[in-house]
C-alpha cells in the first residue's frame, strides 16, 4: 500500500524524550494510543487519554513486567496483512496495529555500569520490545515503526502533510532503522555473553566471538585504486574527534585515500597541546611542526618535505585564519585541510579553490579501552588503541651524558611523531620541527638513511638534532651513522640483545640516549 491511514498505535518507551511530543501529535490525528506499564503511567501523569495493554489484551502483566507484550492480539496486531489475514483478524479479535514507537532498555550503558552485577544486566535484556519491532517492520507494508525519538517529527510531519497518511517510503526508511536496531542491540548482548566469564562474575577483554556494527555507508568513487570500488562506514560509538564526525564544508566528495590520510593527519595533530601542523602523504606524516603561532608550524612543517607536502593532507589543531589559508594556497597543492575551526574570512580565501576539501572537526580524544581494528584475509585483528602521549614517568637516560632541557624536549617531539609513522620508523628533529621521517622500510637503518636523505635534499644541519626510532636498534651501525651525522640524542624504547653495545656505541660518540621501554610498532 502506498499509503496507510492508521487507526491505533503502541507506545512503549525506555527513553521518554519527547513522549509528549509524539503522543500529542497521533491523538490530534485521532489515532488511539495502548501503551504497558511505565509509558502509560507516564502519558496519565501527562493528562492523556490511554488504554493500556493489559485492558486490550485481557491480559495482566506478569512476572514483575517479563511478560506483557507478547500476546497474540498484539502480533497479531503488528504482523497481519491486512487483506489477506483480515478474516483471521476478526475471528481473534485482533485490531490492526498501525504505528509501533518503542526503544528498548539502553543494554550497552547496563553493562558499563554493572559490569560485576551479571544478574542486573540480563534483567535489563528487552524481550518484548525487540519482538514487537520485529514484527512491525517486517510487515512495513502496513505498519509505520518508530525506534529513534529523532523520528518523531517526520511522522508527524508525514501525518499532517498527507491528511493522518503514511508513505511506503517511510514505512521502509523506518523499518530499515528498526532492523538496523535490532542488529546492534542483539550484537550488544551477543558480545556481552562471548566475553562474560560467569563463574568469576567478570568480562573478558575480548570475547570469544565479536559482533560489531557500522552504519550510514557513503558509497565512494573508487576505492585506493580506480578498479576497486568502495564505500565508507562510521563506527556507531567512536571517539570524540573521530574522522567520521567530521563536517565537510567545501570541496568534492572524500576520496578512499582521503580519508585514510585525513586520519592520520588528524590523530597525530591532535595529540599535541601547542600550536601544530601535520602533513601527510600516502599514510605517513612527511612534515610536522609545534610553534607558538601556526603560520611558522605550517612553514616549518612544509619545509621538512615540500616534494612530498604537494598534493597532501594537512591538518591544524587550531583555527585556521586568513593569513594561514593565504599561505598554504601559496605555497602548495593541498588535497583536504582539516582543522577545528576556519574563519569566515579564511573560508572566503580558501573557496578560491572551491575543489579543496575542508573538513571541520573537534580533536580526537580515544577514550582508554577504544579498540584498533585491523582487516587481514578471512579474519580481523583487534587491539588497543596506541594513543598515549610522551613518554610516562618510566623512560630512563642510559648515557653518561644526560639530554638537556631542549633536547628532551625535542625527544618528547619526536618521540611523538614516530608513534604516526609506519614502521621502520625513524624521525629526526630539532627544535619541535620534522628534518626527516623515514618510513616503512624493511630495515631501521634503511629507514634512518631515507631520513638522512631527505635532511640532506632540504640543505638541513643534522648538528644537534635528535632521533626518535619506534622500535629498538638491533645493531650499532644505526648509532654510529646518527653520530656522524651530527646528532646528538636519541629515543627509543631499548630491549635488543645488544642494548649494552648500543649504549657503548651512544658513550663514545658523546650522545644522549633515552630508553621509554614502550614500542610503536605501525604496520
């Protein structure tokens, strides 16, 4: 049926936002209202004229509330074609049902909260609730169900827009919500049973089987290659700053590489305090800068690696003006800008070129437990995330000569920086600016040469500089070629075989080595 004029609905709500919105709005259409328990004793409170269930049903709730809902003349109700089982209907007494609004018990909140309390949780797992949507959105044909408060105004748009009818099209857009719903709610308890050990009373950190959702798939033109299609996916609880709550606010569609990119650029921009600029190509950073001011980070950043920077992402954690945007159109090709803010002055520079994609976001903060996900062939690999920052209260100086106050500072930086940089990670720095990064190499000391290149290209002086490696050195040839090179500090987590030969090796060149006893490896 294109159209439904309905007749009746169900209320039956955890989450009451808006109850009187909603409940208002169908008894202005006169659409009869049955609600259970809580819900009717809540639109009563309200003044509104309800019958409740049981009254419907001749039926008491029972069992402290378990059972209230499932019954056939409410099913009945919800699943009942309208033509074709309307005789059935009747001999049973069976009204059609025609809006079913319900959200369920909010299950993944439960068990954060009572994650010892086992028998809490698995009263707070909604039967009846599930079962009624299920129902109502497989016969969408006929039924309009309502599981977000968020689409409480489209059907009551809907129902004053087209004289107290529904369309098909919402029916099903509704329905696909409710499935969808359904998914991530049994996938909640699914989880929470995998990973429950029920004799300890306790959860396990993994569990044994994980079911996981995303949603509000963005079909893409292409994905890393032009014979590869794609589509992009956002994580239904991701952290604060995550790159799909971005807001893009100019420029074309993001590209499958684009936001892979845009992701780095924005994790490790976000993880420094002061002013900073981040570029990346091709997943790694290729240029940073902390500064006081974020036209000198963009500047010193963009002279790290200017071949590189052409066509890259960019990203700010702070306001971009108009004095940055100038500059950057100036000085570079740039795919996507990414920063917390633009000015509207900054937005009028930057629309010059309208095909440069400005993504506008908060900064990203994981929350402790926020979980990395790797996709491998037939499977998936799953960790924690890597995001602490510095380098914690356990490093230890294991020279003779200590790092002075600005090296360690410039460690702390580099350090930083190698943690968003594929592995063999090397980053050389001075004075919390990249003079070269050396990535994903099958050897650390080939890494530690492609950064020593790409000083030399920009006519850098490596005197004075630090080094940050993501893993330990195996051997001191590492070492040795840093020393020559004109460093004068290293950092690097320590754990070889050979850590006494490469602590020789740091004495007798006059170095300064810091041990963090924390790898970042970045495959």
């Amino acid at each position: 049926m294109a159209y439904i004029r309905p007749l009746s609905a169900i209320i039956s709500v955890f989450d009451k936002a808006k109850l009187a919105t909603i409940s208002e709005g169908l008894i202005r259409h006169g659409i009869e209202i049955l609600s259970t328990g809580g819900t009717f004793g809540a639109l009563k409170k309200l003044g509104y004229s309800v019958k409740e269930i049981s009254s419907y049903t001749n039926s008491p709730e029972i069992m402290d509330g378990r059972l209230k809902t499932l019954h056939p003349r409410i099913h009945g109700g919800l699943l009942g074609r309208r033509e074709v089982d309307k005789e059935v209907m009747s001999e049973q007494g069976i009204k059609a049902i025609d809006i079913l609004v319900v959200n369920f018990y909010p299950f993944e909140r439960v068990v954060e909260e009572n994650s010892h309390h086992f028998d809490k949780i698995i009263e707070n797992i909604d039967i009846g609730g599930p079962a009624m949507v299920r129902s109502a959105a497989k016969n969408f044909s006929s039924v309009a169900v309502v599981v977000d408060t968020n689409d409480y105004e489209l059907i009551l748009d809907e129902l004053d827009k087209y004289e107290g009818k529904i369309r098909l099209e919402t029916r099903f857009y509704l329905a696909k919500k409710a499935f969808n719903l359904i998914a991530r709610y049994d996938a909640a308890i699914s989880n929470f049973f995998s990973s429950a050990n029920w004799n300890e009373r306790e959860i396990e950190e993994f569990p044994e089987t994980v079911t996981i959702q995303y949603d509000a798939g963005i079909r893409m033109r292409y994905g890393e290659n032009p014979h590869q299609q794609a589509a992009f996916y956002s994580e239904k609880a991701s952290p604060e700053g995550s790159i799909s709550s971005g807001n893009q606010i100019q420029g074309k569609q993001l590209s499958f590489n684009n936001i892979a990119d845009a992701d780095a650029a924005w994790t490790c921009v976000s993880s420094f305090e002061r002013p900073a600029c981040v570029i990346v190509k091709h997943g790694n950073p290729c240029g940073v800068s902390v500064s006081d001011d974020l036209c000198v980070a963009y500047l010193e950043a963009f002279s790290s690696d200017p071949t590189s920077a052409f066509g890259g992402v960019l990203g700010f954690n702070g306001e971009v003006d108009k004095r940055l945007a100038e500059l950057v159109l100036e000085k570079q090709f740039v795919e996507v800008l990414l920063a917390p803010s633009f000015s509207d002055k900054a937005l009028s520079v930057l629309s010059r070129k309208e095909n440069v994609r400005l993504i506008k976001l908060s900064l990203f903060r994981p929350n402790e437990g926020n979980r990395d996900y790797k996709k491998v062939s037939g499977g998936l690999l799953i960790q924690d995330l890597d995001y602490s920052v510095g380098v914690g209260q356990d490093y230890k100086v294991v020279t003779e000569r200590n790092p002075s106050n600005s090296e360690y500072e410039d460690l702390v930086f580099a350090w930083n920086v190698g943690k968003f940089v594929k592995s063999n990670a090397i980053v050389l720095a001075r004075d919390a600016m990249t003079l070269g990064i050396g990535a994903g190499q099958t050897s650390r000391v080939m890494s530690l040469r492609i950064a020593l290149l790409k000083a030399e290209d920009e006519a850098f002086s490596m005197q004075g500089s630090c080094m940050a490696s993501d893993a330990f050195f195996p051997f001191r040839d590492s070492i040795d070629m840093a020393a020559a090179a004109g460093i004068k500090s290293v950092i690097q987590p320590g754990g070889s075989v050979r850590d006494d030969e490469i602590i020789k090796a740091a004495n007798e060149a006059g170095l300064a080595m810091i041990f963090t006893g924390k790898r970042h490896f970045k495959h």
